[in-house]
C-alpha cells in the first residue's frame, strides 16, 4: 500500500531508523563482476514467515578504499526480475530514497553498512527491489547466464538477481544472473514503522507488522513518556510519548499485509519530535517510538 499526503504535517510522522540491529542475511562474499555508476542491482525479497524490514545492507562496488558513493532504493509490489520485465520500465515502481555510503578498507570490495531506507515486506509477500548505485558502480557474483541465486534463512528469502546499465528503460545491456555480494540487515515480526530522509524537506514512512485492513492513527508528540489514552476507540491503550504537544496528526489505512508507505514533506514543527502508531483494533496495538531527525 502507497499514499502520498499533502499536508507537510501529516508526514512528520514516524521513527528514525537507528544502528544495525537485526537478523544478518549473507549472500556472496565476493564478486568476479561489476559495471559502471548509474547502473542497477535487482532482487526479491520474500517473508518465509512474519511480516519484516530490511533496513541495512552491505553491497561490493567498484571504489576505491574508503571513497563516498549513494545508493537509491526502488521497490514494488511482486518480483521486480526479468528480461523483458519490471525493470524496463519505472511503472509499479517507488524510490523510498537515496542513502550515502562509503566503501570498505579494500579497493573494489564489500562497502561498510549502509543505512537504506526501511524495505517493509509483508508476511508471505514478495517485493522487487532494485538497488541505483551513484559514483561508484556495483560488483557483483555472476558471469554468464547462470540460475539465479538463493539465500535465505527461516525468516526472509533473497533471490538475485539481475543487473541492468540504463536501469528502467529498454536500452542499455541486461545481465542474468548477477548476484548481490554482501548481506541485508532486517528486523522480524512486530508493529515498526520508520522515516527516512530529511527534516525540514522529503520524508518517505514505512510500517510493517500492523493488523491488515485497519485505521492507523499517526500520533505525534514533543517528548516520550507514558501517557495512556483517557478516551476514545483505544482507551486504556499505553503509548510510549508524554502529553506535552501530543496530537493525532492523521488517520491512514495499515494495508492488506499491514505494511506500506507514505512520502511527502515534514515542516519543522516536527523536527526532533517523536510520533508512534497506533491501530486502531480491539484491543488497539501501538507500534514501537522514534525521535523524527
């Protein structure tokens, strides 16, 4: 599920995404491949299970040691593989957004770990995800026309993948397989959401594990605490934010697989602020907290 709201501060909206914590996924440690900046690395990620984020990754690009290059994260609904296929064309697809990333202390090897924008990947679900690189271009395992590769633990699949040089056009070269080389970082199970980007400016917001086909309220407030709701459909509900500056900003559907995302602008009333999720069910579940950057 995808909206886009207009009111900058119905974005304001959900929890910063910090550290690397998480279930590790491997995939190759090396790689006997590579092309140019500007080219695109495509995979899918399926849940074996609960509903997850992946919210770090480490990927192998073609920069020297400890050089700065960004990655863009492009995600939709089903697989994203292919030739002819998704990844000809940007229909389906949405950009969570770009994150800076510095490659590691070996000359074309594994970069350290990036913080992406959150991927949310609904219980049972599959999710294209095709990965932009800038300055620097990806390396990769593959050479050939080799199956594609399957990594995966009781929690997330990972098929890979694709590579592609004029990325979301029928031009340029396309390569099967060529496989990530590095891992992914998720976090299962449970009710999270995340923002990525900037504040003031373009926040993208995230949530998966939510209660499917429900109303989420999107609750702000200037400070954590323990406030339990006084009235209303979630009475009696505890929340992690205080009373000080507390307000509904926005009501939002959770989705058919209780994940989904919403982009749009944070203005900045809501800088250094924290929000939190709230379904509203019976009993109603709130989601985890975060300061908004």
């Amino acid at each position: 599920m995808r909206k886009t709201l207009g009111l900058a501060a119905a974005l304001s909206l959900c929890v910063a995404a910090t550290g690397a914590s998480g279930d590790v996924l491997d995939a190759n440690p090396t790689a006997n491949n590579g092309g140019s900046a500007g080219w695109a690395l495509y995979f899918d990620l399926t849940s074996n299970g609960p509903g997850l984020a992946v919210t770090h990754m480490t990927t192998a690009n073609n920069g020297v040691a400890f050089s700065s290059f960004s990655v863009e994260i492009f995600v939709r609904s089903g697989s994203g593989l292919g030739n002819p296929g998704p990844g000809q064309s940007m229909a389906g697809w949405t950009s969570l957004g770009t994150a800076p990333a510095t490659q590691g202390a070996e000359n074309s090897g594994i970069s350290d770990v990036i913080d992406i924008p959150d991927i949310a990947v609904g219980p049972g679900e599959t999710v294209g995800v095709a990965v932009l690189f800038s300055t620097n271009g990806p390396r990769y395992f593959g050479t050939g026309s080799p199956p594609l590769q399957i990594f995966e633990d009781a929690n997330l699949k990972l098929t890979t993948g694709d590579s592609r040089s004029a990325p979301f056009t029928t031009g340029g070269s396309f390569f099967s397989s060529r496989g990530l080389t590095g891992s992914l970082t998720y976090e299962a199970g449970g009710y999270r959401c995340s923002v990525t980007g900037e504040c003031p400016g373009t926040v993208s917001v995230a949530w998966a594990g939510a209660q499917p086909n429900k109303q989420q309220a999107l609750v702000f407030a200037a400070s954590q605490g323990n406030l339990v709701v006084p009235s209303g459909p979630c009475q009696g509900t505890q929340l992690g934010l205080s009373a000080q500056g507390i307000r509904i900003i926005n009501t939002i559907g959770t989705g058919g697989n209780g994940t989904g995302n919403v982009n749009g602008r944070a203005g900045t009333g809501a800088c250094g602020g924290y929000i939190q999720l709230v379904t509203i069910s019976n009993p109603c579940e709130a989601s985890n907290v975060g300061q908004i950057p």
